[in-house]
C-alpha cells in the first residue's frame, strides 16, 4: 500500500468514525499479458497483479451491519448482513461489497459487521479488474475479522461467484485468483479449469506498461455475455465441455462446418490458449522478443476474430508498437474500450510512455494515462492494534 493511500484511509477513517482502524486490506488490480476470453472457457491465462490496488480502513463492529465510505466516489453506503435481497443498484459499488458477503454466508463462512472506507488507485472501468480487487480487499477484511484462514483459491472462488450470481457478470476466475494470488516480480499462469497456477518471472530488464485509452465500457451492458454464449455454442457443436478441450488440428479439420461468426469466436479462443501457454513458457526463458510477437498476434485475433477490440485500443495498440523500445502490444481486458498492455526495454520506458501518450493523444483527440507497472503480491491485511 502506498504511503499516500495509507494517510488517505487512515486521515479518513479518523474524521469519519473517530480513532484508528483494526485493519487495513488491500488487493491488487491486474494486467493480463496475454489469454483473454479463455478464462472461462476453462483456458489458461497469464495475468500480472499490479501495484495500484483497492484498500479498506475496517473496524469491527458489535452489531451485524456494514457501514462504508469510498473515498473515490465520495459516497456513504451501508446494509445489514441478514439482507440477502438482490436489489442492485446499476451496479453501484457497493453491490460488490454485498456480493462478498452473501457469498461468504451463502459458504457457511462466518462474517461480522465492520465500518470502515474504501479507496484505491485501480482505474474504475480500464479493463484493470478494479472490480475483483474491490472484492478480494473486501474478503480479506472480512476473513481478518471473523478470524478466517486466508485460502486464495477458496476465497477467489467465492468473489467470482459473487460477481457471477449477485453483480450479474458472468466473468471467469481469472481476475479474482489473480488479485488474491498474485506474487511480487512475477505473471501467473493459470489453467483456468483446474485453478494450478505456476509463477512466471518478468524478465528483470522489461518493463509493463499500461496504456488507458481513455475510452469505457460496462461490462453488464457489453457483448460480453453474448461472447461467451456463442463460445458455449461453439463448444457445444465440438461436443466438449469447454473450448479448451478443442485443439488447433481438430478446429482446423471442422471449422467449415461452423457458422462463420461462431467460426471467428472458437478461433481466437483455440489459438489464444495455445498462445497463452506457449507465451509462458517463452517469457519464462527470457525471450521478450518471441513474446512480444504473440501479443501482437493476440491483438490481430481479438480486433478480427474475437470483435472486442475498438479503433481507440487498434490506435495505442500500433502507436505503441512504432516505438524501438517495443517488444510487442496488445489491448487487454474484455475489451470494448479500457487498456492495451505493451512490453517494452525497462531502459527505456519512460521515453516510451510519453512518446506513445503524445502520439495517441494528437491522433485521438484523448488524453491517456499510461502506467509503467511492477508485479505486486495478492491480496493482504495487516492488524493496526
């Protein structure tokens, strides 16, 4: 947690409650280098947890309600544990918050009433999972409180389903297990099916860089659900539970067979977990510049084949790609708008960072922000008394 944010909750949770919190959670946004819209398709994805991240300020509290304060949004919400009622608010904040706790409940995992305040410097709608972050930060207090045994996988599960089945989005597991398992100075392969995950060093002379187009997107509102119906279309033509099981031979032999959008959708998706894991094994070895050629290739198969991409993301995506510090650029998240990622030569991503700002700024008309990024541990909590 950064200085700056520590004072924030801290100053905050004083003026607002009086005295000191018993605890501070924090849990990281993401990046994903490469693998989107394989996650649930059961696929594998290589994610990095950031270093800009979601913090609570908590105190528990005697009775079973939940008073919070985000600072971001300079709100005040609350609500009572024992009220399971759906009634979302257009996805308003504090649903995410609901959402952990209906689900811990709905897991006989015991929870408790705190007050507290919510602030972070994950970007809301980049595409950067300032969404799961939210939640794990809120597991992570919750299970602090209650004295709960902090179990990643257990508690990135139950975040997804609270997402999945309280939100309304049907993402995968791969922002949740991220942002609760993530490892300083390293990416994390995950097979989405079986949730093993290997750690992945980020070569020590690259830097990841985010690049915010400027542009957003409601998930709940995207083609982000219509995507995964036809990939679950697409699976069920192969005869298999999910389009990891298809391989590359196996796609190519039937894919006339397809309907040509269903045909585009299964396509990137197959080659996209090939990519995937053979990008692990590549950055792993230290080979940036093979890297950075399947992140162009990923970018080729979302913008055509997948449909998620959008002019402002093709715009970073090849203003990034100009610069000779560059090894390879991609946009990143469900798309529709957000962020492109870029690996570049940590020597020289500063130059990179304003070049690409500039240039995308004169050609767009918007101002990015662009983020050179470090690999952050999962999330964590640590007892103020």
């Amino acid at each position: 947690m950064s200085t700056e944010l520590r004072a924030r909750l801290l100053e905050e949770f004083d003026r607002r409650f009086g005295g000191r919190p018993a605890y501070l959670g924090r849990a990281p946004g993401r990046v994903n280098l490469i693998g989107d819209h394989t996650d649930y398709n059961d696929g594998f994805v290589l994610p990095m947890a950031i270093d800009r991240e979601i913090c609570l300020a908590v105190r528990p509290r005697d009775d079973r309600r939940v008073l919070v304060h985000s600072t971001d949004f300079d709100e005040d919400a609350d609500f009572a544990l024992d009220d399971s009622n759906r009634h979302r608010e257009g996805g308003s904040w504090i649903e995410y918050l609901r959402g952990v706790a209906w689900a811990l409940d709905s897991a006989g995992r015991p929870t408790s009433g705190w007050e507290g305040v919510v602030a972070g410097d994950v970007p809301v709608g980049a595409g950067l999972s300032s969404s799961a972050a939210l939640e794990l930060a809120t597991a992570r207090v919750f299970g602090a409180i209650c004295g709960v045994v902090w179990q990643p996988v257990a508690m990135a599960r139950l975040a997804q389903r609270a997402e999945n089945e309280w939100v309304g989005v049907n993402c995968g597991i791969m922002d949740q297990l991220i942002s609760a398992a993530g490892a300083e100075g390293n990416a994390l392969l995950i097979d989405c099916r079986t949730l093993e995950t290997q750690l992945v060093p980020i070569p020590a002379d690259v830097a990841i860089v985010v690049l915010d187009t400027g542009t957003r997107r409601g998930l709940v509102d995207s083609a982000y659900n219509e995507r995964r119906a036809q990939c679950e279309q697409a699976a069920r033509f192969f005869g298999v539970a999910a389009l990891r099981d298809v391989d590359l031979a196996t796609f190519i032999e039937r894919q006339g067979e397809l309907d040509p959008i269903t045909r585009k959708r299964a396509r990137h998706v197959v080659t996209e977990n090939a990519r995937t894991v053979q990008g692990a094994a590549i950055l792993e070895q230290g080979d940036v510049h093979a890297f950075g050629a399947l992140m162009d290739e990923s970018h080729v198969s979302l913008r055509y084949d997948f449909e998620v991409s959008r002019p402002e993301l093709d715009t970073m995506v090849t203003t990034a790609r100009r610069q000779e510090m560059c090894f390879g650029a991609r946009m990143t998240g469900a798309g529709f708008g957000g962020c492109a990622v870029a690996i570049v030569d940590r020597s020289g991503a500063d130059v990179f960072a304003r070049a690409v700002a500039s240039e995308y700024e004169h050609a767009v008309g918007l101002r990015p922000a662009v983020y050179v990024c470090a690999a952050s541990a999962g999330a964590s909590v640590e007892a103020l008394d």
